[in-house]
C-alpha cells in the first residue's frame, strides 16, 4: 500500500529558479556536439543527462524525477508556443 501512495505523490510545484535551470539544461544537453542532434531520439538517455544536468547545477535539493521535469518541459513548450502565437497574431 506504501509504495502506492508513493505512487501517488504528487511534487511541489516548480519554481521560476528552477525553470530557468531546466531551460539551461535542455539548451546545454540538447545542443552538445560532441553527443550529435539524434540524441533526441533515444529519449530515455537524454532525459536522464537533462536530469544529471540539474542536479549538478542546483543549489539544493529538490529530487525532481525524469518524469517531472519531462512534464514540466511539455508545459514551458506550451507556453512558448501560445506565446509566439499572440505575438505573431499583433504583428498582423
């Protein structure tokens, strides 16, 4: 029953800091040369480094799982793209 309600858990929302530090590491994993462009395409590995990545560069401790800060990616991509959007709709 324990590791249902663990399951179940749900994290305490993002903060802007942490925002920007998952910004930070998706530009700096995603456009690494050394790794090529297709990492993307093995999704679990390049998950697992932006994971690394904010882990290393954060000044505590938050424990944010892959699938977290994949969610959280998916709603700052949203966001921008909403963004772009209105602002494309004034320029016109």
């Amino acid at each position: 029953m324990e590791s249902i309600s663990k399951k179940l858990q749900r994290g305490g929302n993002f903060t802007v800091e942490e925002d920007k530090l998952l910004v930070s590491a998706w530009l700096n994993i995603s456009m690494n040369a050394v790794r090529g462009h297709d990492q993307k395409k093995k999704k679990t590995t390049f998950w697992q480094r932006m994971k690394e990545f904010i882990q290393q560069n954060e000044p505590y401790e938050t424990n944010r799982t892959v699938v977290s800060l994949m969610n959280r990616w998916s709603t700052i991509q949203f966001a921008r793209t909403s963004f772009v959007a209105a602002m494309g709709k004034l320029k016109h």
